[in-house]
C-alpha cells in the first residue's frame, strides 16, 4: 500500500482537555489506516500527551511530530484579542513543532510560562517575546484565520496582519509556514486571500492543515455535546463555542481534493515532517541531590539514620527478639542502595519528619510503601511490617526495578506549607505535583447537564473533580438509554 501524500500537522487529542476526543492509540490507528508515514499532536496549551504519543507512534512505525498550539497575549492594542461567540474575547493561537532536542526544550518552557505566569483563572498564553526568546529548534505555522495574522485579515487591518507576520519572520527565520485552512467557516474565506497574498509577497511557503478535534464525522455530535458540558451550556445555545462536521481527521485524499488549486500546501506537510524529525526519549525519574555536610555520602547517611530509627523504634515498642528486625534491614538497605534510590528515602523522610515536628497531621502510610522496615525506622510509615506479615517486595523489587512509591496522607488545610517547604529546600524548579486524568463516562455525561451542580469544572479541573475529565462521551447502550429516559422523567 503507498504511502499517503499528505499528513494531518493540527490533531488536537484527549489532552486537550474538555476539547479533543481522540485518544493516542486511536490517532495512531487512523493514520495506519490513512496510510500517512508521520502525524503531529499539537494539544491546547500543553505537551502532556507527547510522551505517550512518541512510544505510541515509533512503535507502529509513524512518525512522530511534537508540538502544541500555544494562545498569544500581546501588550500592543493593534494586535489586541478578537471578539469570539457571544462577545467574549478569544486569544489568538500559533502552532509550535519541535525539530530537535532544544526545540522540544523551548516548547515545554513555553508551556510551563504559559501556566506560571499567566493570571490565575486566565486561558494560559505566551507574549510574542517569549516565541521571540524560545525559538530556537521550533517551527511556527502561523496559525491560519484562528491566529494572530488571519485574525487581522478578517478584520481588515491588512498593515497590522502584515506587520504580525514580521515579527514571527523575524522570530522563526527560515522556519515559518503560512497555514491554510477550508473548515466552511467565514472567517477562513475572509481571510485566505490576504494570507496567501503575504506569503508569496515575503516569500514564505503554504501548508494546509485540518483542525482535528474527533475522528469522523458520526462524531461531530457528541463533540459538540463534549463542547456544552465544558462550558456549562446547552446545546440550542447561539452564543457558545462551536466547531463544524469538518474538524475531523480527513483523509489525505480529501485533504488533497480540498486544495486541489494549491497542492503546494499539501506538499509541504512532508516537508515539514521530515524537517521535524525528532523523538523523545524515556527517561528515569531524576532526583534533586539530599543536602549532606562534606565527606558524607547518601548511602552513609541513610543507614545511619535507619539504624538510629530502628532502635528508637523497637524500644518505643518494647521488642525483645530484635535479630529478624536488624536482618530485615539490612537486606532493604542493601537493596535500596544497589538501585539507587537511597537518596530518594531521604527526602522523603525529610519532609514527613519536618510535617510531624510542625504539628502537621500526617497518616500512617498506606500502600506497598508500608512493607519497609527502612521506612518504618525512618517514620515515613507508622505500620510494622513484621509484625504485620508485610513484604518489601512489593514495594521494591530487584527484578522490576522502578521508583517506590509512598502513599502519604497530609492534612488537607496544612498541606501547602508542606509544598512550600519541599519547595524552599530543593528548588521550585524540582518540585512538581501530578496530574491525573479521568474520563467521561456515560453516568457523568448524564448529570452534565446545564445548570446543575457537578464536578467538572474546565476552569478549576483539579480542585473539584480530584482529577482532570477529559475525553468525548461515548455511544449510549441501551441499559445507558434507559437510565436516561429515567432521569429525563425525574427532572
């Protein structure tokens, strides 16, 4: 089977929370079918999927291109925000395509800024001095009607459009893309002419890009019903944000009958695929080093304090067989040391320690993590494992090696000063918390409905839900059916 001659450059996926609907696996299994030797994941705001995605496509022999489509901010009134559905303003947006190692750096630094430095409650957005700053290994497509300089077309600002497209000239030198797309929409058809004006005027080449928000076309229905729940509004709304039956994953035959009068644009999504042709590599948890005084080693130190622990430990609990707790101990130090994480259960001491002299409530410790000995004498655990039957094997394996995981409970009104204080000894820069990612089931698209009360919040996912929704409801069976005629009858 030939390859296809065309590759989709714009695919938003389910990390594109509360937006896209197409999962990882599923985007890999539509270019396999398509036929298409490569595809980019360009997710709103966000890199959370790139990971994923790059395993996903280099082991079914796809290529992978990592990018993500980032809005703008701009502190110049003549490239102000467009007025979107219903009045509100809609921040303009760019695509971002990681060429190499340093591009795939500057992206997820333009992400992360994007999130820190953005106003609380406000769509995550970069300046045009940030692209300016972190261009480097990046490809810019110009983001079509949706971004700054079709924007300014359609509103017939023509020297402020021209003026736009300079600076991202200037930003990304040889490595700009006038993007076109033909979604049906009017702003698209005000705006095409003046782009492609301005790219044979500066000399900069043409791709065509369908915004891809769901698979097919049977799925236009239940996006938009995706689309209502995340912004809490019906679906007879008018003044709601809304995409077409065309946001999907066309094929490249259509891609090509579409701009039948300008394959140019079509060739040049190879072009950009090959010039993008960088993978992310997995890579092992790296921990921030255990402050220890000069000439004292985190194994040394470990044990120690373990030891020490140990026998506080067993006096506290008025043990008098102590020999199978000191070879237990020894066994996990052993262990703990031969793959490397005896710094890790220092840290993590650290700071539970620091909770507990703070008067912090802090839980006994849950999970395989209880199963240590080690953690026991450190008090990162309150549960004896011998006395319990508790193996450490399940915690730390040496024949599946992996990092260990602690499951610790904090009291949830005092639990930032303890961020605060991990933070303020190891470096902003090396703490992080998670993000965990649910999905839509039919039960909760049941009770999506507009003006209840519920979990989903699209602006505050995690503080609500305990974790983030994403994904497009999928088709209701018959038992799902009749659950909802019940509700339906209820209201």
């Amino acid at each position: 089977m030939p390859l296809a001659d065309f590759v989709h450059l714009r695919v938003h996926t389910a990390y594109s929370l509360s937006a896209g609907a197409i999962k990882v696996k599923e985007l890999v299994g539509l270019c396999r079918g398509e036929a298409m030797p490569a595809v980019a994941i360009t997710d709103s705001g966000n890199l959370f999927g790139a990971l994923e995605f790059a395993i996903a496509c280099a082991e079914a022999g796809i290529q992978p291109v990592i990018g993500c489509e980032l809005a703008l901010t701009s502190s110049e009134p003549r490239f102000g925000p467009r007025q979107g559905n219903g009045g509100a303003a809609e921040l303009d947006r760019v695509v971002l395509l990681a060429q190499s190692e340093a591009g795939y750096r500057n992206l997820m630094a333009l992400s992360s800024r994007a999130y820190l430095d953005g106003e609380a409650g406000a769509e995550p957005a970069v300046s045009l001095a940030d692209l300016a700053a972190a261009g480097e290994g990046l490809l810019c497509l110009a983001g079509g009607s949706g971004g700054p300089v079709g924007r300014l077309l359609a509103e017939g600002q023509t020297e402020a459009a021209e003026a736009m497209l300079l600076q991202l000239k200037q930003a990304f030198p040889e490595r700009l893309y006038i993007e076109l797309q033909r979604h049906g929409l009017p702003q698209e058809a005000r705006s095409e002419a003046g782009l492609i004006e301005l790219a044979y005027a500066h000399d900069l080449p043409l791709v065509a890009t369908n915004d891809a928000y769901f698979p097919g076309r049977e799925f236009h229905e239940a996006h938009d019903a995706l689309l209502c729940i995340a912004q809490g509004r019906a679906v007879a709304d008018d003044d709601r944000k809304r995409l077409t039956a065309e946001h999907f994953f066309r094929p490249a035959e259509e891609m090509r009958a579409l701009f039948v009068d300008l394959p140019e644009a079509c060739d040049n999504t190879l072009v950009i695929a090959r010039r993008c042709a960088f993978i992310p590599q997995p890579r092992k948890p790296i921990l921030p080093a255990f402050p220890l005084p000069d000439g004292t080693s985190e194994e040394s130190a470990l044990r120690e304090a373990a030891r020490g622990g140990l026998e506080a430990r067993l006096e506290a609990a008025r043990i008098e067989d102590a020999g199978p707790y000191y070879e237990r101990l020894a066994f996990e130090l052993d262990m703990i040391v031969k793959t490397g994480f005896a710094g890790y259960f220092l840290i993590v001491a650290d700071f539970i320690q620091w909770a507990k002299r703070q008067g912090i409530p802090v839980g006994p410790g849950r999970g395989s993590g209880a199963g240590s000995v080690v953690a026991w004498a450190l008090t990162i655990t309150d549960l004896d494992p011998l006395r319990f039957g508790l193996l450490f094997e399940r915690f730390l394996n040496p024949e599946r090696v992996s990092m260990p995981d602690f499951d610790v409970d904090f009291c949830q009104d005092r639990r930032d000063e303890v961020i605060r204080y991990v933070q303020q000894k190891y470096g902003r820069d090396r703490v992080a918390q998670i993000i965990t990612f649910g999905k839509l089931q039919a039960r909760a698209v049941l009770r999506c409905r507009p003006g209840a009360r519920h979990a989903l919040r699209p602006d505050r996912p995690a503080v609500q839900a305990g974790a983030v929704q994403s994904g497009a409801p999928r088709h209701l069976g018959k038992s799902d059916r009749r659950r909802a005629a019940i509700a339906a009858a209820a209201r």
